[in-house]
C-alpha cells in the first residue's frame, strides 16, 4: 500500500511538472540510422496497407546525410547519395535506381504535408543495410552494413503473451527486469484494455490484465480527484473495500463513491509492470481531465538515465474514458 501510493504520489507532481504531447496504444515505430534514434517532430512513420514502413523522407535523408527535393509539379522526391540517385513518384509503384527502372510493392504516400517513402526500398538503394526489429518496432539503417542494436536472439525462449513476443533471455537486464522497449508494450498493452463505462446510470471502472511472464506482477493505481478536493484511490490493495480492485484476470469494478460525475475533475493512473524481487524500470502515467483540457499518456522512468517518451497525441482517451 505504501508503494501505490508513494508512485501515485511522486507521478502526479511529476506529470504536472512535465509539458507532454505524443504515441499510441502500442509502440510507436521508430528509426535509428546509424546507431542514432531519429526524432520527428510533426509526423510518425507508420505501416502502410501493404506491411510496408513508410518514413518521412525529410528526417531520414537529413541523418543519412543526403540530398532531398521535391518537386511539386510532378509529384516527384529525389534523394542523392554518394553518387547514387533514387526518384520515387507520389502513388507509383515504379521507381528510378540512377535512371534504372525498378518496382515496389507499394507506393510513396504524401501525408499530413509530408513525403513519405517505403524506408527499406529507399535505403538499400541509397547502399544501406536494413534491418526491422518487430519486438520493438524499430528500423535500423546503417550506411555501413554492420546494424549491431537489438538483433535476432540468440539465446533464450520466445513466447508469447497476448500477442506481445518476449524473450527470457533477450528482454530482461541483467537483474532481472523486462528491458524499457518491452515492458512498453506490456504497459501501454494494459493501457489499451482498461475502461471506465458507464451502464445504466452506474459507473464502472473495467480491464483485463494481458498475460505475463512468470516472476513478474501488474500494479494498478487509479486516482479520482473531486473538484471539491476530495479524492478517491483504487488498487489492489487497501483497508476500504470499496476501492479494492482484483490484481490480475478481469473484473468490473462499480465506482460507487463517484455519485455526480459532474463533480469528477481528473483521473491519475499508475500502471506498472514489477519483477517481483527486483522492481521495474519504470511505469505508465496517464492524467486525464474531464473537460479535456489537459490529457496526457506518458513512460516515467524510475532512473533519470532513461529517457521518458510520450504517448499522449495519438492516445485513445475516448477509448478509455466513457464515462
């Protein structure tokens, strides 16, 4: 109990202190060219209908160190490097190799006014090595050949857990704890299945713990913060049975002491993912204001030597706020 409520506590100064936009309800894509993360600012590579990565063009030229112009009249982006010259054309599955005709399986998109083009096709006509890491969907790109991060494992067993591929070997550190890119998954994986419904007349607060690895246990904080400062906490732990909450499995908790929800001003969630002898790396924080004003998605790490990442721009809150 002293634990919940010392993360509730810490998170919520936290999360009030820190500015947040950003992600999903699963990981979002990321590239790394050269051994270095890229960052976008305003618009995220996706997978198109064909399974295909698409990356703006801009960023990943730019960190490769290429030459990128567009051309508005016919449609058409062309990237130099060293000596070699690849045009892809918006919608054409058709593309040029230093004047040689090719073909791809899908096409370059424009999107949100951005270029984007199918990373693989485009990189290894540039002379890159290209590897995909579908456990933390992230593109590696190396004008070098030798893409060292995250690669296949080699060693361990890979099982799965509600669709989320985990290695017992290869996604654990060395004390035991799910690495930061996985424990992700699992966490916004929980995110994804937790609900707050209202059914006739009555509130309820609803999820389905996914499945975990063995040695590991879900911890669940929910904050309800009154506009009259009141506060409500439900967990798994406590002396009030009425904010007690099961721990794993499914349940559907009726909200009793929520009775006008005009009153409710904020939630404050904790979700996090413990190796029960060693902790976590960190921990899902979700704040979400009734008038949506501010609503945030955010990774927490336990160090300050791991970046925290957010996920608030792409969140689905109406998903898990009905009431």
């Amino acid at each position: 109990m002293k634990r919940i409520a010392k993360i509730l506590t810490i998170v919520l100064i936290v999360t009030f202190l820190l500015s947040l936009p950003t992600s999903a309800v699963e990981l979002p894509i990321r590239v790394v060219v050269n051994g270095t993360k890229i960052n976008f600012p305003d618009a995220e590579p996706f997978i198109d209908e064909n399974s295909r990565t698409q990356v703006p063009i801009r960023f990943v030229g730019e960190a490769l160190g290429a030459d990128v112009s567009w051309d508005g009249n016919t449609k058409k982006v062309t990237i130099t490097l060293n000596g070699k010259k690849v045009v892809l054309q918006i919608g054409n599955k058709n593309y040029e190799v230093n004047g040689q005709q090719k073909q791809m399986d899908t096409v370059a998109l424009l999107k949100e006014s951005r270029t984007f083009v199918p990373v693989r096709f485009v990189s290894e006509a540039l002379g890159a090595t290209v590897k995909w890491n579908a456990n933390i969907r992230t593109v590696y790109i190396d004008m070098n050949g030798d893409v060292a991060p995250s690669p296949e494992p080699t060693g361990g067993t890979v099982k799965y857990y509600d669709g989320i591929a985990f290695n017992d070997v290869t996604d654990v550190d060395q004390y035991g704890r799910i690495k930061v890119d996985k424990l992700k998954e699992f966490l916004l994986k929980l995110a994804d299945q937790l609900r707050f419904v209202k059914e006739n007349g009555k509130y309820y607060i609803e999820c389905t713990y996914p499945e975990i690895p063995e040695g590991y246990k879900w911890s669940l904080g929910i904050t309800i913060y009154n506009k009259d400062g009141t506060n409500d906490g439900y967990s798994p732990v406590g002396r009030n049975p009425e904010w007690l909450i099961p721990a794993k499995g499914s349940f559907k908790k009726e909200a009793t002491v929520v009775t006008d929800i005009k009153n409710v001003k904020l939630f404050n969630i904790v979700i996090s993912l413990d190796h029960v002898e060693t902790g976590s790396l960190g921990i899902l924080n979700i704040v979400y204001y009734m008038d949506k004003s501010e609503m945030r998605a955010k990774f927490v790490p336990e160090s300050g030597i791991i970046p925290s990442e957010n996920y608030s721009e792409t969140f689905d809150f109406n998903k898990m706020f009905q009431w």
